[in-house]
C-alpha cells in the first residue's frame, strides 16, 4: 500500500518525539532529521520538503504550549495538519453544474488507468450523488479502448457513446454532447487518448476538445507507482489544460507515495479521487485528514490536542464574556 514505509518511519519518529516532556532545539534538529530522510526516502520532492520542514519549525517556535498535553505531542499535531495541508486542506468533490449538464473531461497517459478511472467515478456519481452519467468513447487512437469502456458501461449500466475509430474524437465529442442533450443525461464523461509519452499530437487534440465544449472538469489520471514521474506529468498537462483536479489510481500498489504528497502542492490542484484496486468499486472520493491520520497513525495523540485546544479557547471566551459584564 502506497505510504507503507513512509507512515512506518514517521511512525517511528513521532512515538519518540511524543514521548518528550521537553522539546528542545537539539531534540527538535534531530526530529526534523529523521523527518527530512522519511520524506525524501519517500520520493517526495527535495523543495517540498525543504518547505515543509521550515513551516514545522516557525509554527513549533510559535505555537503557545498547551498547559495540558506536552510539548511533543503538540509537535506531533503541527506536523499532522502540515501534511493536511500538503494533501489539500478539504475534501474535493466534483463542480456539478446548478443547472444543465456537467461535463467530466478525463486525461493521462496510457497505462495509468484512466479508462477504467472513467467508469469507476461515473458509477460514483449514479450511485451515490444521483446522477444520470452518459459516457463518451473519445479515445479513437486505440479501438482496444472504445471496447473496454463499452464492457466497463454496461458492468455500471450507464450508456456508453462511440462513433468507432473512424471519426475524430472532437467529431465523436461534440456528437456525443449533443446527443447527451437529446436524452437527458446531466453529467457526462469524455475518455480521452492517451500515449506513452506526452507529445504535441496528444495534447493538441486535448487543446481542440477543451476549446469546443469547455469543460466543467478536467481531471487528470496519475499512476501512484511512478513516483517522482508524477510531478513533471502533471505539470506538462497543467501548462496545456486548465486542470481542475487529479485521479490517483494504483494507490494499493507498493509504491512510496511521495509523489501523491508533492503533486498538489506543486500543481496546486487537489487529488479529488483514489483508486485501490483493479475492480470497478474499488475507487473512493479522497479524504486528506484521513489520508493524513494514515500515514502518521497517530490519531489518539491528534485528538488529544485538539480537545486540550478546545478547552482553552472555552476558557478564554468564558473569561470574555466575565469581563464583558
């Protein structure tokens, strides 16, 4: 499972730091270290780290000591909400439109899973958000493609449109929305080419169908397993694309994640799904804070200083309103 190792040694670092009644800047030198190699041995990108490690620094300095908890479990909750804000600081759902139809545009590279992706959210939408999702076979490239959405259709009974791999993908586009229109379908997934690398034919014809129909989402399908790759994929499809959020897919896979810790933060544009698996139910929305107590596993010790927080801020509006009358 991606963040494996990384949760492990974090783990490890913050069982011991927990256990400190004092922090001191050695101890606390010595914290960010062991965090510092975590993170990079994670394949998180140098910068990030760098950025993360200085932000844990200013707010342990400036954080007030809560009277109830010790300072290293303080420490433990800073550098949970650091890599919070790392992940994205709230879950990041789908924009449907208020009115009309929605329209989901799905990019990536081949082998990342994007046409299985497709199917997988399309039947999130139907069975949890109450929508009437069509899909659109736009990957003329690979006739391999129009098939395995057509089988992943009917495994979600959603109607899937194609005009084969004879027509051009914005032909087969702008045909499908209106066809889309004609039925009553609300939200609609496009499935795009992909290539095994990013070259100007892909992303010119990406460029036409984001020009034509506009939109509502462009999700982009990464594969968890590549690691740093991750990151300069993700750029070269946001310098093209107007983004608006990413898909992870093999997050079950042994990877070490660092390269879903650096994306957002260098794309800023949110991880919206996850996906864990090779079956069609095998993919969920993204939860950062839950992300986030996975890998640190520490949530007994998080909980307990947000309480403690909670109690002082009780206090001091108890003493606000005594002074106020």
């Amino acid at each position: 499972m991606a963040f494996d190792s990384l949760s492990e040694r974090l783990n490890k670092v913050m069982r011991n730091v927990a256990g400190k009644g004092t922090l001191t800047d050695a101890n606390m030198e010595d914290m960010l270290k062991e965090v510092r190699l975590a993170l990079l041995e994670a394949d998180v990108n140098y910068k990030i780290v760098k950025d993360f490690l200085n932000e844990i620094q200013e707010k342990a300095r400036g954080e007030e000591v809560l009277k109830s908890v010790e300072p290293g479990e303080q420490l433990v909750k800073i550098i949970h909400d650091q890599i919070i804000d790392l992940l994205g600081k709230e879950e990041a759902g789908l924009n449907f439109k208020e009115e009309g139809m929605t329209i989901i545009m799905m990019v990536g590279l081949q082998g990342t899973g994007k046409t299985t992706s497709v199917a997988k959210i399309a039947r999130i939408t139907k069975a949890k958000m109450n929508r009437k999702p069509m899909l659109i076979a736009a990957d003329v490239i690979r006739p391999a493609a129009i098939e395995q959405l057509q089988t992943l259709g009917k495994e979600i009974d959603t109607e899937v449109f194609t005009l084969g791999a004879e027509t051009s993908a914005l032909e087969t586009v702008k045909q499908g929305i209106e066809y889309a229109k004609e039925q009553g379908y609300d939200t609609i997934f496009i499935d795009t080419a992909g290539r095994l690398h990013i070259d100007e034919v892909l992303m010119n014809e990406l460029k036409e169908i984001n020009a034509s129909v506009q939109p509502d989402e462009i999700l982009l399908t990464v594969d968890a397993m590549t690691g740093q790759d991750i990151v300069n994929v993700a750029q070269a499809f946001k310098e093209a694309l107007p983004l608006t959020g990413l898909v992870v897919t093999k997050f079950d896979g042994d990877s070490r994640g660092g390269g879903v810790l650096s994306v957002k933060k260098i794309t800023e544009v949110p991880v919206k799904f996850v996906g864990e698996g090779e079956k069609i139910g095998d993919m969920d929305v993204f939860h950062p804070d839950r992300m986030a107590d996975r890998i640190l596993g520490m949530g007994d010790i998080v909980s307990l200083v947000e309480k403690a927080k909670e109690k002082i801020d009780q206090e001091e509006s108890e003493k606000m309103a005594e002074r106020m009358m």
